[in-house]
C-alpha cells in the first residue's frame, strides 16, 4: 500500500510538473552512487550506481540522458598544524562518501610521495606513503587524487545519449549502443559488438574488434587497435615511421587511400634516413590528378623527388623541406621511399593528418 502510495504521488507530481525530477536526465556514479529503480534516485544530488538500474530509470521516465559523473581529480592542502605519517587530512574539502576512495592513489605533491588509500572518510584520507622526501604529512603539503578509475560496461541493445568523462566505456560482445549526441570519455572499447556515435567522440583511445562509426568528427588521442571496421572523420593521432628504403621498388610511408566520403589533410610529417653512403634515398610523393594516382615533382633538384644523401641524412626533413608545402590535402596522398641502390637503409619520423 505505501509503494501504491508513492507510486500515485510521483504520477501525480510528474502530470502537474512534468516530470522536473528527471528532465536533465539520471545521473549515474559508479563508486559515491546508490543502487534502486525509485525516484529520487537518479538525480544529481542522489545518483545511481548502475548502469541496470539507470537504464529502468531511463525507461520509467522515457527520458535517455545518462549523467556519468563521478570521473575528476581532487586537489587541496593539509590543514592540519601538526605532522601526520599516514592520514592526510583537509578541512576545506568537499565531503567524501566514507570508504569510496578505497584503492585509489594519493599524492603528497610537495614531498613527492604517494600512496594507495585504504581508507577515507568526511574530510580525512589514509594511506601510507612511499617514495617522497619524508613520507608524511607536513603543515600546508599539497595533495591531489588520481582520477577514478570508472567504469561502464553496456550489456544491452540501447539508444542513448551520455553526458560526462573519464569513464572507461566498454560494449559487451554482440550487443549494439546508439549514442544519439557526442560522447565523452576515458577509452572506448568495442569487444565484438556494434558502437555508433551520431556526434563528436572525445577519447584517449579506442579498442575494436567489430564494428564503430562515428557521424561526427572523432578526436582520439592515444592508441588505436582496429581489427575490424572503423570509421570516422578527424583527428587521428600522430603515427611513427619506421621503414625502410631498398632499391627494388617505393616504399610506404604513409598511403591514405581513396575512401568513399573522406578527404585527407596531412598536417606534418618529418623524416630522416640512414647514411646512405655514396647512394640516395628518394622520397616521393603521389597524389590523385583527375582520378589517377601520379607522381607530384615539387622539387627540380631530381625527378625521381626528395634527395637524401651521405651530406644531409643526419637531420629530420619537414613538408615544407620536401615538397615545398605546409600540408597537403587530397582523396589520395601516397609519400614513399626508394634507394637508389644498395640498402635497405632504414627510414624514420611520424606524421600527423585528419580527415573531414
């Protein structure tokens, strides 16, 4: 009778208002979150802390805007006016849900140690501390908290869209996730399921082995590992090159091919070679002209392209050096390298580029 009551009470509150509990959408924290399905569970101030009960939340309410919050780094001083070997204690700070730092990192950022936390609560942190000047806490030490180590794991078919950062976000084997906007986060890891993004995705790295398409512009700025299909326009990060010239034929340094939808922009590119002794190395670059991959001669010194010899082959060579250009751009840009004779003579450097 008193869940029939409550019941009543919400529907009533949501026909005259509109349901203003949930209208921003329901918040999800992980570690400082509670679990349960029932309003007011799910607003900022009381979230959730599981992606099952979120999602019979979402569903209750029709409203598909998860919150992941939780995800920061803290930071502050100790207030304390006496020293102390293992609790590190702030009066200024926030307070914290009792034990939900467990397992985390603490820095003393003045002395330079850290420690593994194995206990908080309010106001106050414990662990103890390695690796610094004197492995306590002085009067006025600076400290600060790795960021959570937050994690979600989608486990089922759903159309979404998510708010927030610093999670590790990963989609169980065959399930699909259609994330409606941008999307946000620490890595995103695909396992053997289907992940589309409709906006802009922001992340530190990517793990796929099935399928991921991003609508929008992708900004990933660490490891990529595809072993399938993904696709996206944007900034991709920057790739080294390690190669190398022989004389039997051209050797890729970079070969952005011709894909449907894509046009490429290579940022930067710097190269160097091994002493090629009495020989050359020749650099070459090959865009598309009217539909055919040809060789582009932006130098007159040689036509076989970009000189390196036994006099320069001991400094790194930009676009501009080579090619006389600060970026190239185009639906197909080949550069390679080919011995003249003798080698191999191996070929280092990196290059960065996007796609639109």
């Amino acid at each position: 009778m008193e869940h029939e009551l409550y019941t009543d009470l919400e529907k009533i509150l949501d026909s005259v208002f509109g349901t203003p509990d949930i209208v921003d959408g329901v918040y999800m924290d992980v570690v400082a979150g509670v679990p349960g399905t029932a309003w007011p569970i799910g607003l900022p101030g009381n979230p959730v802390n599981n992606l099952a009960d979120a999602i019979t939340i979402m569903a209750a309410k029709d409203n598909w805007n998860l919150h992941l919050v939780g995800a920061r780094d803290f930071a502050g001083t100790y207030t304390p006016v006496v020293v102390n070997p293992t609790v590190m204690t702030d009066a200024n700070i926030a307070p914290m849900k009792v034990n939900s730092l467990v397992g985390l990192t603490i820095q003393n950022t003045t002395d330079g140690s850290h420690g593994v936390i194995t206990a908080n609560d309010a106001q106050t942190i414990t662990a103890v501390l390695v690796g610094g000047a004197t492995n306590q806490w002085n009067p006025g030490n600076a400290w600060s908290l790795t960021t959570y180590p937050y994690a979600v794991t989608f486990n089922q078919d759903i159309t979404l869209e998510v708010a927030g950062d610093g999670y590790d976000i990963t989609v169980a084997p065959l399930f699909s996730v259609h994330f409606l906007g941008d999307l946000s986060c620490k890595s995103l890891t695909n396992t053997t399921g289907v992940i589309n993004i409709e906006g802009d995705l922001w992340t530190a790295s990517v793990t796929n082995n099935r399928t991921v398409a991003v609508t929008g512009i992708a900004h990933i700025y660490g490891a990529i590992v595809n072993t399938d299909t993904l696709t996206y326009h944007g900034v991709y990060p920057e790739v080294a090159v390690n190669t190398t010239a022989i004389n039997a034929g051209e050797t890729d340094v970079l070969n952005l091919a011709l894909t449907a939808g894509f046009h490429w922009t290579v940022d930067d590119l710097v190269l160097k070679s091994a002493d090629p002794g009495a020989n050359k190395v020749y650099v070459k670059l090959n865009k598309l002209v009217n539909g055919v991959l040809t060789t582009i001669n932006l130098t007159t010194a040689d036509p076989n392209g970009f000189e390196i010899n036994n006099l320069n082959f001991n400094q790194y060579w930009s676009l501009n050096d080579m090619f006389g250009r600060d970026i190239l751009a185009g639906d197909n840009i080949q550069i390679t390298v080919k011995a003249s004779a003798g080698g191999p003579y191996a070929v280092t450097g990196s290059y960065a580029h996007h796609s639109d």
